[in-house]
C-alpha cells in the first residue's frame, strides 16, 4: 500500500507527523556499474573486492543516492514552481545488505518543518524498506530545504 502526499505551499508548517510509502522498486543490475563510474568507485586506488559482498549488491551511498528518486515519487509540493535542495543526512544506517534481487521502497515521516525566511527546511525520517524482511536496508534522517520560485 503506498501513500503519496501531494502538498500545498501554504499548508506545510501543519505537515509534521504525516507518513508517506512509496510503490515498490527494483534497482536494474545494469544500472549498477553506472554508478561505480559517476562516484568513481571503479577508479580506487585500493580496489575492495571481498568475496563476502552478496552479488548484485547496491553499495549503501547508491541506497542514499536512490533516496531522491523513491520520495520524489510519493511526496511533493503540489506546486510547479516548488524544488528542494539537499541540506544534510544525518543519523545514517545501512542494516542489511541490498540486492537488485531485492524489492524496496521508501517508507517515511515528515518529522519537522522548520521556516527559513521564505523557504521551509523539512526534517524526513526516512526508511528503505526491503520486500519480505523484518530488517530494514536503511534508515536516514534527511533534511531538505524547500523553495518555490517567485
């Protein structure tokens, strides 16, 4: 069951408390090396190649990286002139390894809304959920500052 939020502007500062859950999700095996390369990960000096790594596994800062992908997806600003910006991470766990066998989807509350001047910095409690496990993949409080252009 997902639960999209579609929000209005005006209504934001009443928004901590609500949850969103996104749609599942399957990350594509030959997505995986494009990440490598635009982290530059495949150019490390010292090259990790453990053989404990389960195959297929999405490293945990392409799970961070899929944050903005999986909410944009169920949670926004009903307003075309609305964008965010990343303002931090913080809290970061990753629980239990991801696969692209795996199903996951984002799994949230709006904890905060702080105003900043004009805009708001939003306070999400953030939760990669995997299909069939008690475990979490990862869990993330990240905060993102809202805008809408004038």
């Amino acid at each position: 069951m997902t639960n999209q939020l579609a929000l209005k502007w005006e209504d934001l500062p009443n928004c901590a408390g609500m949850e969103f859950v996104g749609p599942w999700f399957r990350v594509d095996e030959d997505r995986l090396p494009m990440f490598d390369r635009a982290t530059y990960v495949d150019s490390n000096t010292v090259e990790l190649t453990g053989t404990n790594f389960p195959d297929g596994l999405i490293e945990g800062f392409h799970l961070l990286a899929l944050l903005d992908h999986l909410t944009n997806e169920v949670l926004h600003v009903d307003d075309p002139r609305w964008t965010g910006w990343n303002y931090g991470l913080d809290k970061v766990r990753f629980v239990s390894p991801v696969t692209v066998t795996d199903r996951i989807r984002v799994a949230g509350t709006i904890a905060e809304v702080t105003a900043r001047g004009d805009d708001q910095l939003v306070l999400l409690k953030c939760t990669i959920e995997v299909e069939g496990r008690d475990k979490p993949g990862m869990v993330a409080e990240w905060r993102v500052l809202w805008t809408v252009e004038e």
